[in-house]
C-alpha cells in the first residue's frame, strides 16, 4: 500500500470498468446528487418528465453532469460524482429496474447481463489495470 494518501486513492481509479466512490467523487457530485434525491417527490417526478431541461436548469450541476443525465449515460455519472443509489432515482422515474439500468451500463441485453449475473457474475479473469493494460 502506497504511503502517501493521494498515491493510494489514484491507484483506485486503475481499476477497469470501476468507480469507486470516494470523498472527491462524493464532492464532485454532490449537486448531482442531490438533484437525483428531488425526484424521490412526486411532484418533481411530474416536473421533471414533463419538462426535462427546465427542471435540470434550475440545478447546480456541471454542463458534464446535466448532459450525461439527459442522456442517461450511467456510466459517465459514476464518473463525474454520481451515486449509482442516488441515480437509481433517475432510472426508476424511467420505469426502469435496477437490473434494467444496470444492463445498460454493460453493454449487454437485459437477458445476457440476467443471465451472467446469476452465472455468478463477471469472470475475475481479464484486465486488472488500466494502465498495465493487464
């Protein structure tokens, strides 16, 4: 383990297909996810389906963070801060299930990411770094 704190927390962003959610990611997205806790009301629910990028507007969030929710690109709002816990309110204001959203951050159908993670789930096997490429 890395001495210096900084040193330890880079190594985390190495891991492949990973965000771990670390203070500076919390930091980062709090707007975000604050914005996603707002649609735990029904009438911002209303709002927000009726109204999309009215209702984004009003929010502190960065213009990164307000296109990927439009586009629902899960995997990028892990990236800038997002709390897949704190998304999950943007996917179940979709009607989406978790399992449904989730597959979508995979790459894989609904059926093929069911069907895998009952298998046991991903394989440990494969790239373990980014940057070793290994």
């Amino acid at each position: 383990m890395p001495e210096n704190i900084h040193d330890y927390l880079a190594e985390l962003e190495d891991i492949p297909g990973t965000r771990i959610y670390t203070t500076a990611r919390a930091r980062l997205g709090y707007h975000l996810n604050q914005f996603c806790m707002s649609l735990m009301k029904p009438a911002n629910r209303k709002i927000w389906l009726s109204d999309q990028l009215g209702y984004i507007a009003s929010w502190p969030m960065t213009d990164e963070q307000k296109t990927a929710v439009l586009a629902r690109d899960y995997n990028e709002l892990l990236k800038l801060g997002g709390n897949i816990y704190y998304l999950a309110k943007i996917f179940s204001t979709d009607g989406l299930s978790f399992v449904q959203a989730v597959s979508t951050m995979t790459g894989m159908s609904v059926d093929d990411y069911k069907a895998m993670m009952l298998a046991g789930g991903r394989s440990p096997e494969g790239q373990r770094s980014i940057k070793e490429g290994h």
